[in-house]
C-alpha cells in the first residue's frame, strides 16, 4: 500500500512545486486534495517510516513528518508507550544517520521529536528527557561539527518547545499542564544547558577563534542567549500576565533575567561575566554572533532574584560588570549596530541596580557617569545625523532614546547623586541636542548633508513635539537641572534670531522685488532654529501637565527666586523688558545685567510674536512659517496653563518676581491676556487657511477661559468685543474649529460671570446675536421661496456651526441658562431638515448639533427641560425617516451619504440613552407618574424608526458597524426586559443582526455580541426563576455558538468570551441542551471519537448547577477551556 | 472684514453666473466645488504643505454631481475656489407626456414641462411606479445650466 500512496504523493508534489504556467487550476486542487486527504490519515506511523525511508522529495517528507506531528497529538493518550518511544528512537537516528536532509524537514522532525520529549515529561517528569540531554552532549563533545550542530538544534527545539505555554495550545494539552512541564524543564534542565553552553564556548573560544568553528559558536550562543531571556515568570502570576510575559519573549524586549537561588553558583562565578565581556570583544565586528553575544551582556545587566542574597554580592556583581564594561567602551570606537544594545546595557544596569549604583566605588561612578554622558552625546549627533540623511534604520536614535530613559531615572533621584554630576552632565547633553537642532556656525544642524527641503508635507505627518515628545520632556529636565545655565542661552539664542529674522524681513519688505533664493534659504534655516528654540524653551519652562493641575517647576521657581535674592534681578527693568515687545532687549537699559531670566525667556518669545505681528500689519504673511506660528502657540498655550495667574495656593514657595508679572490682579496679567487675545484673534483672521495653526490657537483661546479668575481676566481684558464680533457675525470664511472654537470660548466664560443681572446681559450680548441671525435668516415671510437660495444656506450652515460651539462649551451650571435660550432655536430644526432633506451638509449639521446638545447638556438639564430634548430629538429622527424612506437615487455617493447619517443618529440615540446612567440633574421625579418620560423608551421609540434604514450593507463600514453593536450592547445591558418588549419585526431584525455580527466582523464585534447573548440570556433565566414563562428566543445562539466553536469559527483568543454566554444559554435551556449534545454525538462516525467526545461533554458540565451563580459559572469557564484543548486536539475540521 | 461683502450672490435662476467665488479653507465636506470646469461634491478634503515651513495646500476630491466621475485638484489654502450654485428641489409628479416629458408640481403649484425621464434603471422605476398609479416626488437636481432628475421617492402618506 505504501507504494501507492507514495507514488501519489510524489506525483501530487510535482504538481504543487511546478511552475504555474505549466498546469491547470484543476490539476493543482486535485494535487491538494491528495495531500489533504493524507493529513487525515490514521495511525500513519508505519506508513511515515516508511515513506521517510523510501522518498527523495523534500516535500512529501515535510508533509510526513507533519502527518506524524498532528496524529500523535491527537492520538497520545491511546499509544502504547513502547511505540512512542520507538518512533521517536527511529526518528532521532534517522536525522542523525541523514545528514544531507533539507533544513526545513530536519527542523520540521525536530519539533516532532521535541514535542514527543515534552509530551512524554508530563508523565515520566523529565525522566526521559535527562538521557536525550545526555545523548545529545555526547553528540556535541565528538567534535565531528555536523553532528554537534545537530545537538545544538535538538537543544534549541527543546527549549523553543517548553519556552511557551500560553500561544501553545495545539499540543493538546491544558495551560496548567504546559505551564507545570516548562517550569520542570526549568528547574531540572535549563541551569544544565546554560552550564554545559558556557563551558563549551569557553573551550572554543581560549586562543583565536577558528574560523571553522563560527556556526557552532554561533549556536551556542544562542542557546546561551535563550537561557539568559527565558521567562522565569513566577507561578503565581495569573495566566493573563504570563501570556504577556510571554509575547515579550518573542518580541526585542525580553524580561528580566530574575533567577532563583539554585543558579548562584553559576551566574554569579565571576567567570560568566568575564567570558561574555571578553567573547563579545573578539566577535563584535561579526554580525551574525555579535547580536547574540551582546543580548546575552544586556540580560545579565538585568540580574535579580533570590539568586542576589545580599546587597554586599550585589554590589560586587555590578562592580564587576562595570569594570568589564567601562573597559569596553573606553577602548573601543562604537560602530553603529552595537549603539542600541550598548544603550540597553547601561539602561538595564540603571533600572535594575538603581539602589546599589551608589554603593559603589566613586571612581567606578563617576568613570560609568562619564561614560553614560559621553555615549548619551555620541548617540544624539548619531541621531541627528540619521535624521538629516533620511536614514530608514534609526539605530542612533533608538539608543539615544534609551538612554534619556536612563537619565530619567537618574535625575528622579539626582540627589542621591554627587551634585555636580548631575549638573554637569545636564549641561553638556543639553548643549548638544540644542546644537544639534541649530544651523551653523551656533550648531550643526544637517551634518548628514541634507538640509531643508522642498518636499511634500502631508499634513497628517506627525509634527516635531509629538514626535520627539519624549526626547524633549527629558531634555527640558536636563535644562531645568541647570537653570542658570539653560535659561539665558536660550534666551540670548532666541533674542539673536528674531532680530536677525526682522532684519531679514525687513529687507524683504523693502525690496519689492522677488526674493532670492539664497535669502529665502537663509530665512528658512532661521524659521527652523527659532522652531526648535521655541520647542526648547516651552520644554524647560512647563512640564506636560496631562490630566493634572499644570505648576510652575520647582527647580524654575527657585531659580527664579534665587536670583533675587541674590540680588540680580532688577523687577522694575524686568518688567519694562516684559511690557515692550516691540522693542529689543538691547534698546531697553539694564535688560542684559538685571532682568529675572526667568521672565527674559518668556519675553522672547512675545517679541517673537510681535515680529510676526507686523510681518502681518506690513503684508508679509505669505512670507511667515505657519510651522514656526504653531509651536508658538503651542509654547504659549502651554506657558499659560501654569505661570499665567498661577494659583499661590498650590505653591510651597513661590517667587514674587513671576507673581508681579503674571499674577492675580496684575496689570502685567491683564496686559498679558490682551496680549494673548490679539495674537489669536491676528491669527485667526490671518491664518484661517492652516488647519494645524488655527487648531492650536484654539486650544491657546480655550485654555485662557479655563477657570473662573482667567476667565474674569479675559472679561476685563476690553477685547472680549472683538471675540464676540468674530464669533458671532457672518463670517462665512472662518473654517470650522474657529467657528465652533470661538462659541465654545464664549460659553464657557459665560460659566464665570456671576451675578444673575450681569449674567442675561452677558447671554444678550453673545446668544441673542446667533438668535437673531437665525430668526433673520428662517423667519421671513418667503422664506418658503428663498430657503434653496445659496446665501441663505450658507447663512443657515453658518449660524448652526455657531449653536454647535455653543453646546460644546455649555458646563453644569450654565446648563439650563443656557438651554433656554437656545430651545426656541432647536424646535425649529425638524422642519428645517424637512426643508433642507435634499442638502446633505445642512441635514448633517442638525443630526450633530443634537448629537452635541445630547452629549453636553442632557445630563445637567432636569426633567422638564430633558422632555423637551427628547420631544425634539425623536420629531428630528422622524422627520429625517420621512425623507428618506422609499427614495431611489442615481447619486453614487448615496450610500457614503447614508452611512454618515445613520452613525450621527446612533450616536444620538447613544446619547440619549446615557442619560439613564448618567443624570447629574439633582432634580426629584415628577409627582405624576405620566410626566415622567424615561430616557429608554425614548430610545427604543427612535430605534424603531432607524431600524428600517440600516441594512446589513451599512453594517459593512466598520466604524458604523462598531456604534450599532455599542449601542445594542449598552441597552441590552441596562434594559433587558424593555429589548424583548420590542415589536416582533424589530426584535427579529436585532437578533439576526447580533447572528451575523458573531462571525462577521472581527473581533470587537464578536466580543459584543457575545456580551448581548449572555446579558439577554442572564435576563431570560432570572425571568424564569420568577415564574414567567420562558422566552425561547434565544435557544437558536446556543446552537449556533457551539457550532462556531467546535468548528473554530470564533478565532481561539475569543474562545473565553464565549464560554459565559454559552453557560448562561445552557441554564436557559437544558433540555435543548442535551438535545444538542446528543446531535453532535449521533454525527459522529467513528466511535472511538464519539466515546471521547461523551467523555468530553460529560466532563464540561460535570459537577456544575446550572443556577448562573458566580462559582458555577467560573467552574463552567474552567471546564470549559479544557473541553475546548480536548475537543479541538481530536475532532478533525472538515 | 468680512468676505462675503465682496462677494456678489446671484441667484443661479438669473442667468448671469452659475458660481461664486469662496475662499479654500472655508470648504467643507460634502459640499460643492467646481473642479475641472465640473461641479462636483466634495467626498475628500486633506491638506498638505511644500517643505516643513511652507503654507498649506488643500486637496480636494469630488464627484461630479451629473456624471459621477471622480475629479481631483489641489489649491493653496488661501486661494479662491468656484463653487457651483447648486439646487435640489422636490417636484410632485403628475403626468408623463407621450414624448417622455415629466409633468412636475413645484410646491407652489406651479407646473414645469421641461424635464425628460431619466436614463437608466431610474427611469424604468419612475415609470413603473408611475403607471402602478403611485404618487411620486422628484427631486430635481440643478447646477452650471444642466437639470436633471437624480431622485425619486414614492409619496405616502404625509408628506408636504
């Protein structure tokens, strides 16, 4: 018989391995068929041996050894132990005795061979495993290189088949037992294989490394490297973590080398460290073993565990790898490959010895300090180097990135540190990272030979302070740790570009010629360093305050301080310097000699905008750089947050100096908020064309209304007129985060204004405007006529992005106020979309407007006014159901158009709905019953009227598809019983749509969907415990899920998603449980599959009630992982 | 300051200009444009810049209302774009003449007689429909001289 079938196969291969052009599509599926048809056979051991034996194509032995691998797993546990063990004699001879075997079928028998090892120490605990270790160090000690090459692989399949256990399911085996075999392997094998490794490639590598011998070193060392990551993950850790722990193995960043007390007398025989350090040195210029040899130095750079007894062997075992290392890189010029693993062993020496660093030897810290700073230099140029070639590997710019993560540290704990250490070392890194970014001759900005250029900026592009964010957080620390120094450099560097960019301006407004290249560059080159000073600067003034109260450093904050009581600081000059950004610091006496350095910085950079501001007055903006405009923005926006009007209370100490100039009641506050105000209103007049600008600027304007005392600030500062005229006439050139921005703005200082009388006069001021416009524009008597007319529309889309504003600056306590003057507005709008149905922008902006309104303002509104909300929202949804129901179109983008509707009428709905959860109204109930509306049947009301405009087309845009099912989940979880009161038609649509969604779209989607099975089910089981009768509208998902599993149409990682749903399914309906099970077993044809699978379903439900409590279910999940390794290493897939 | 004082509106109805002049960064998705001499809706807007410190520009993709082909353009951010005068109005329909001429109702009652049926499977619903003696809206799609019905909806119950 095996005649036939290899002749088949060897023809089927030929057909497979032929080029396409040379067979058919028929003959190539019915090659396939025959190898697929092979995978299934049974018992094929004697079969396989003999096709090993018998064929020459590399192919069919491949697929042999495959065949072999799956039958095993799936019938281990009915083999004759004799049998296995002689198959896997046969299998180790026959590599062994074959050494001309293509690579990937040798590896392919090795991790049969391996997972045979692993399955076989589950039961003998590694008893087994110790003698093929045996053997296979007599493979390597016989000096013959082929075969001692083959007892590194067989050692690597082993560890690479223990390493894992989460991702390794498809031995057939349950995590637990994965988990328990590799922590055995660890215990009783691992410490050998290191042990074994090192002595080895000490013998190897005593003289000069023979150049026959690379392979093997090679892998040895990566055997060696393999010991060294190996995740000694505690058994206490839940499954979850482990899996992490795990996945980090497989990527760069492995885990710690965290050893118990067993490995002392390995790792911490001096000897280790030397031969790692001494082996890298000779092999570092080698690529293919330098990469292992240098992991092997950064994970014993990580040493930790109960294998350090105490801080005396800890501090000598971080001596001694420094001196090691400090004799490295003082001696060597560092090539660019070796860059990130040198900065990954001074980081991991960092982080995992931090305590112990100062313990040692002073002249081994300062000489590693050195050291650390120097390379913390050499890597940044690296860096800027790579950036101004464009180069696609950032060696450099990863190492200098770990290496600012290290000083992070560091500087954490600068004063366990000699002070000047720290200072000094802050200084010379931030020196260089400034030159870095400047043109010469200050810097040397483009060494790589590339500068600026002309290329195409997509304005997606990440911008330089996100991109660099981390970087520059940590040089504005290294700043801040040398404030003396820092400050005033920057502010000499900056005070020097702008005036020679004014000059160059100047020039330019001069000559009304066109400009020359040669200036243009020039001018560019200063918009990049003034760029990056202004990056600089914001990074060393202001922290990143996200999600926190933004404060003044404490280092600027004393330095500030320290000057004056040094008597340096001269505040009369300081605020004449301050005051007069239209003049330079030299025409102002003193500035030099006595200014804070402090407020120096600041005022630089309002020169800065001065200059930009009459570049604008003398029509020059073309001439400007929005880029340069938006970091000061954004240096402004942030500077704002904390030295404008700081709060004295937050502050230990604070320096009179920067309270003079911008504190509470100042006039240097009030000047400065004006200030502010023009550069924003200049810049949205000017640069309404740039996104990015105006999008910072609103950030900038939104942050100066932020708190009550800023906010009055902005009230007095006398040019709240211009923003309301901006804000609220006609301006139908402003893009739309301005119009919106600038409502919000003016809202949200209506929150500060007190006094009820000043209050509606405020509203009079900034709402009525809007009002009025609105009233104008839809009141007039042919408005009937007119409303088609494009002025009129844009006059419409106009004044709504103004509400839209509105509602996105409405806070709790301007809620009603603010609701009752819009609403006269909102009740308009249903017949406005009736209207406009035909124009989509406008039909668009009413759905977001009230998606806004719903989102801001619901939740403080009290019932009342929440009723009228959903009175208009639902005559809204009906309205737009009305246009567009039973309408054909010839427009393509009909459905694009259709989609952006529904997805803002489902956050709509969305919205609503939370208003169940989330009521922050304090407002009691209604006395009668009948007023009380609530927010679900308010919903459920307006999903019936979108239900007939979804279809499982729209589902198809992934975004759409995601609110629905949020959306469905989220009532399904707060209000069961309300989804099965829905109208049979509805109802019906829903569920098919929760079918289809568990298999349909990925992920996210199956997850919900299984969370809307279980809540409903959960739901019908309580219902039924009450009494009433069961709902069987759920029992076809039980069915249907347990088909999905059993034939892995639910991708493994959702498995445990599904196994509470199922639970609670099965509570529901037993009965058509035992049915099922019972259909599953009848469709069995072999019966030794069907006895196993009765084991297995007997097993899933066994001691289990089925009465949903907590310990049951989580029973059932734990049966149920099982029941799935078991079932799914036996039932074959069709 | 305001632009829109410069600018000169007239109504598409007057014949003196089918589009009007508005600034590139003020348009909007979903809105419309004149790109290659056709009005199109706008289904993509980006925008982009020459070199770290140049000015923005803005791309825009739009579909021809008429014909649906795809047009692409790109304009510097500050410029001036044409953008069409577009009107989409509902008509009742209430006859079909001989040579395939719609009757259509504007709201106000009055009738026009000068639009054809469409081409296409549009067409073929709108006359099936039509005979099946239900009552039908149009809508009626206007820009740059050309007017054309773009779509039907089969009138139930109460709308206006």
């Amino acid at each position: 018989m095996a005649d036939q079938v290899l002749a088949e196969l060897e023809a089927a291969a030929q057909v497979i391995l032929a080029p396409p052009n040379l067979i058919t599509g028929q003959q190539r599926q019915s090659a396939e068929t025959v190898f697929l048809n092979f995978r299934k056979t049974k018992s094929p051991y004697q079969l396989c041996r003999e096709i090993l034996e018998r064929s020459s194509v590399d192919y069919v032995l491949f697929e042999s050894a495959g065949l072999i691998k799956s039958a095993l797993i799936r019938e281990w546990v009915m083999m004759q132990d004799e049998d296995i063990r002689s198959l896997r004699q046969y299998l180790l001879h026959y590599i062994i005795s074959k050494p001309q075997l293509a690579p990937f079928v040798r590896e392919r028998i090795l991790q049969v061979i391996a997972i045979m090892v692993k399955r076989g120490s589950v039961e003998d605990l590694g008893r087994d495993r110790g003698q093929i270790l045996n053997e296979v160090e007599g493979l390597i000690m016989t000096g013959d290189l082929r075969r001692q090459l083959l007892g590194c692989s067989i050692i690597s399949a082993l560890m690479q088949e223990y390493a894992t256990t989460v991702k390794s399911s498809d031995v057939g085996l349950a995590w637990e037992v994965h988990f328990k075999a590799k922590k055995q392997f660890e215990i009783s094998d691992l410490k050998r294989i290191f042990k074994f490794c090192f002595g080895a490639l000490g013998e190897l590598t005593k003289e000069e490394i023979q150049e026959a011998l690379l392979p093997l070193i090679k892998h040895l060392l990566s055997i060696t490297e393999g010991v060294l990551v190996w995740g000694y993950v505690s058994p206490h850790l839940p499954k979850r973590l482990i899996g992490v722990f795990e996945s980090a193995y497989e990527s760069d960043s492995s885990p710690a080398l965290r050893l118990g007390p067993m490995w002392r007398d390995v790792i911490l025989d001096p000897n280790v460290l030397d031969l790692f350090f001494t082996l890298y040195w000779k092999v570092r210029t080698n690529p293919q073993l330098a990469h292992h040899a240098r992991n092997c130095l950064v994970q014993l750079a990580t040493l930790n565990g109960l294998v350090i007894e105490s801080g005396e062997v800890e501090t000598q075992y971080l001596t001694s790898y420094l001196q090691s290392f400090l004799k490295l890189v003082s001696n060597i010029d560092v090539i660019d490959q070796e860059a990130i693993g040198i900065s990954n062993m001074v980081r991991k020496v960092i982080t995992f010895f931090r305590a112990t660093l100062t313990s040692l030897p002073e002249d081994i810290l300062r000489s590693f300090m050195e050291q650390m700073t120097r390379l913390t230099c050499l890597f940044a140029e690296g860096a800027a180097q790579e950036e101004s070639m464009c180069a696609d590997d950032c060696l450099y710019m990863e190492a200098f990135e770990h290496l600012l993560e290290a000083w992070i540290i560091v500087l954490s704990e600068a004063q366990l540190f000699p002070s000047e250490f720290c200072k000094q070392s802050s200084a010379q890194i931030f020196n260089t990272y400034l030159s870095c970014h400047l043109a010469p001759p200050d810097g040397n900005r483009g060494a790589g030979g590339k500068e600026l250029n002309d290329e195409e900026i997509d304005a997606t592009e990440e911008n330089d302070r996100d991109k660099f964010k981390e970087q520059l957080q940590t040089i504005g620390n290294f700043g801040r740790q040398v404030p003396g120094h820092s400050l005033p450099l920057l502010a000499r560097l900056l005070e020097d570009r702008t005036n020679r960019l004014s000059g160059q301006l100047n020039r330019m407004a001069d000559q009304s010629q066109p400009m020359s290249i040669s200036s243009s560059s020039l001018v560019e080159a200063l918009y990049e360093d003034i760029h990056w000073l202004v990056l600089l600067a914001g990074h060393v003034l202001c922290m990143d305050s996200e999600g926190e109260v933004a404060l003044v450093p404490s280092e600027i904050m004393r330095y500030s301080m320290d000057q004056t009581q040094q008597g340096q600081v001269n505040v009369e000059t300081t605020m004449r310097l301050l005051a007069s950004p239209q003049n330079s610091l030299s025409d102002i006496d003193g500035a030099e000699q006595s200014a804070d350095h402090v407020i120096r910085l600041i005022s630089a950079v309002f020169r800065l905008c001065q200059l930009e501001k009459i570049a604008i007055s003398a029509n020059l903006t073309n001439m400007l750089s929005p880029e340069l405009s938006s970091s000061i923005v954004w240096f402004l926006h942030r500077w704002s947050l904390s030295y404008l009007l700081p709060i004295e209370s937050f502050y230990s100490e604070i320096s009179t100096t920067i309270l003079q100039a911008f504190g509470a009641d100042t006039p240097g506050a009030l000047w400065t908020v004006s200030f502010l105000l023009e550069k924003i209103e200049c810049n949205i007049n000017v640069f309404k064309g740039e996104p990015n600008l105006i999008k910072e600027t609103m950030r900038l304007l939104i942050t100066l209304v932020e708190s009550q005392i800023k906010s009055d600030c902005v009230l007095k500062s006398g040019r709240l007129c211009n923003l309301v005229n901006l804000a609220t006439k006609d301006r139908f050139d402003l893009p739309q985060a301005a119009k919106r921005g600038l409502m919000r703005t003016l809202v949200q200082i209506g929150t500060a204004v007190q006094d009820p009388s000043s209050k509606q006069q405020y509203w009079a001021q900034t709402l009525q405007p809007l009002d009025e416009r609105f009233k104008q524009l839809t009141g007039s008597s042919n408005f009937a006529q007119t409303y088609h007319q494009e002025q009129i529309r844009l006059g419409i889309i106009d004044v709504l992005e103004s509400f839209v504003g509105v509602t996105q600056g409405v806070q709790g306590p301007v809620a009603e106020g603010v609701f009752e003057r819009i609403t006269p507005v909102l009740n308009e709008l249903p017949n406005l979309l009736s209207l406009y149905h035909n124009y989509q922008e406008i039909v668009q902006l009413i759905l977001e407007l009230f998606c806004e309104c719903t989102r801001r303002m619901l939740c403080y509104l009290p019932q009342g006014d929440s009723i009228r909300i959903y009175e208009i929202c639902l005559r809204t949804i009906q309205t737009y159901a009305r246009c567009n129901t039973n309408r054909t179109t010839v427009e393509n983008t009909a459905e694009e158009d259709t989609f952006q509707d529904i997805l803002l009428l489902m956050q709509l709905l969305t919205n609503l709905l939370t208003k169940e959860i989330i009521d922050c109204s304090h407002t009691e109930p209604a006395g009668n019953p009948e007023q009380n509306v609530s927010p679900v049947n308010v919903f459920l009301f307006g999903l019936n009227i979108i239900m007939p405009l979804m279809t499982m087309d729209l589902l198809k845009f992934p975004s759409l598809c995601l609110e629905y099912f949020k959306m469905i989940t989220f009532v399904c979880e707060i209000h069961p019983e309300k989804v099965f009161d829905l109208p049979v038609e509805l109802l019906s649509q829903l569920l098919a749509s929760v079918e289809l969604g568990l298999f349909s779209f990925g992920h996210e989607i199956t997850i919900l969907c299984c969370d809307i099975i279980q809540v409903l089910a959960k739901h019908i089981y309580t219902e039924g415990r009450k009494g009433r009768p069961k709902n069987q509208l759920m029992a076809p998902f039980m069915n249907l899920l347990m088909n999905l599993i059993l034939s892995r149409q639910i991708n493994s990682d959702l498995i445990s998603s599904t196994s509470i749903p199922l639970y609670y399914l099965i509570c529901c309906y037993q009965e058509q449980y035992q049915q099922l099970v019972q259909s599953f077993l009848a469709a069995q044809t072999d019966p030794r599959i069907a006895e196993r699978l009765t084991a297995a379903f007997v097993q899933l439900t066994a001691c289990i009630e089925l009465d949903t409590e907590r310990p049951q279910r989580l029973r059932f999940r734990d049966n149920f992982d099982k029941f799935i390794v078991n079932v799914q290493g036996f039932l074959m897939v069709k | 300051m305001a632009d829109i004082e410069d600018t000169h509106f007239e109504t598409g109805d007057s014949g003196a200009s089918v589009t009007y002049p508005q600034q590139c960064s003020a348009l909007r998705k979903n809105g419309f444009v004149m790109l290659k001499s056709r009005p199109c809706k706008i289904v993509e807007m980006s925008t982009s810049k020459t070199g770290k410190h140049g000015h923005a520009k803005v791309h825009l993709v739009g579909i021809d209302i008429f014909t649906s082909k795809k047009y692409e353009d790109i304009c510097p951010s500050t410029h001036n774009m044409d953008v069409p005068f577009v009107k989409r109005e509902d008509y009742q329909l209430t006859d079909i003449s001989d040579d395939n001429y719609l009757s259509l109702m504007a709201d106000n009652g009055d009738i026009r007689e000068d639009l054809k049926i469409p081409d296409g499977e549009l067409g073929i619903q709108l006359r099936a429909d039509f005979d099946a003696g239900k009552e039908l809206l149009c809508t009626v799609l206007k820009a740059c001289g050309e007017e054309v019905v773009i779509a039907i909806k089969t009138n139930t119950a109460l709308d206006k």
